[in-house]
C-alpha cells in the first residue's frame, strides 16, 4: 500500500528530527509492504532497496546523485530526500515494514535551519511531474526488493572512495568506506589504519 500525501503538518525523521515541505511541491509517501522473502537479519536490503530505486529514477534527471549511508539521497553535498524504515518483527522475519519517504521536487526556499536542502527544482530549473516520479519509484522498488544489490548500493555510496571526515563521541577524524554490513553497520578505516564499526546516528558526516 502507498499513502501519499499533498502537504505534511508534522513531517518527522529519525529521532527528533523534522522535515520541511511547502506545500504542494514535493513528494511525500509511505510504504507499508509485508516482506516477507526478506528475513530479520538483512532488513537493511530494504533500505537498500528504496534508496537505489530513488537514486535511479532521479538519475533519469540529473547526475551526481549518491546515497549517504544509510539512506539519505544526495545531490553533490546537497540533501535531497529523507527515508524513514520502522519495521516490526516477528520472530525471525518482517511482519510489518513502514518506509516513509520525503523528497525535494518542485520547492525552491527553504526555511528550516536545515544545513544542506536541495530540490530538483534548484538543480535543473524545471518542474518535475511528481506522480511519475512516484509510479518510477515504485516500479523500481518492487523490482530490487528481491534482487542482491549489496554491491549497486555500495557503489554509490555518498563519500564512496577516498578519507573524509568524520565524528564521533570521541571527536573528529579522517576515515574511508570500507563496508556495509547486511545488518546496515558502518565499517570506516581511520587514517591510522584503525577499523571503526558504526550504528545509526553513532557516527556523523562532516559536511
């Protein structure tokens, strides 16, 4: 089932975070899928699975988009969509996933104190017809749901080769992708050739 909405009063990410949306310009959606091919221990092919379908079917408009792990969708150093997964479990399979979906189409200001939204709008200049971004999505994403996109989705990778920097609860360093575990861990190599594992939110880029 997909549930589309024109406008969010109360858009959230993950934690306390929240998501700007003007209203009538962007795409916003949820997902409620029963995966049930898809065992506990790989939920994260899920969000590998959404976020590669997004990142194709922008890539129909524009270049330079990546995927900033685990499931942000990036212009260049810009944000341009938001993935939110809740699933509920039983046993060892999915019962239950809800991914919720927030996407910068049409919106040209934004106001938030968000550091880094981009829109398709700001990129190439013109209007994108939200429903066939939507019915692209959604063909794409039922199509990868099954496929092993392991090596696709590191690939494209936001920061894939090279060190960059990074922060922790112990401060700020220089690292490299090494992996992505099917659990959805993080694995960075520090440039003192230290292996450092991460959770969401346990790790932050700096941008």
């Amino acid at each position: 089932m997909a549930v589309v909405a024109d406008y969010q009063t109360a858009g959230r990410g993950c934690g306390t975070n929240t998501w700007e949306s003007e209203r009538g310009k962007n795409l916003l959606f949820s997902l409620l899928i029963h995966p049930a091919e898809v065992p506990a221990v790989k939920q994260f092919r899920i969000s590998m699975a959404i976020s590669l379908a997004i990142l194709d079917t922008l890539e129909q408009y524009i270049g330079d988009v990546s995927i900033k792990w685990p499931n942000d969708i990036y212009w260049r150093n810009g944000k341009l969509g938001g993935i939110l997964i809740e699933n509920r479990l039983q046993g060892g399979c999915i019962k239950d996933c809800i991914i919720g979906v927030g996407l910068n189409v049409n919106q040209e200001q934004f106001h938030s104190d968000a550091p880094n939204p981009v829109s398709l709008k700001r990129i190439h200049g013109q209007e994108t017809e939200r429903e066939q971004l939507l019915s692209d999505i959604l063909v794409r994403f039922d199509e990868y749901l099954t496929q092993d996109l392991k090596a696709r989705y590191l690939s494209r990778l936001y920061r894939r080769k090279g060190f960059h920097p990074y922060a922790d609860k112990e401060g700020a360093f220089m690292a490299e992708i090494i992996d992505v575990e099917d659990d959805g861990h993080l694995l960075l190599r520090d440039d003192n050739g230290h292996d450092r594992r991460y959770a969401f939110k346990e790790v932050q880029f700096v941008i």
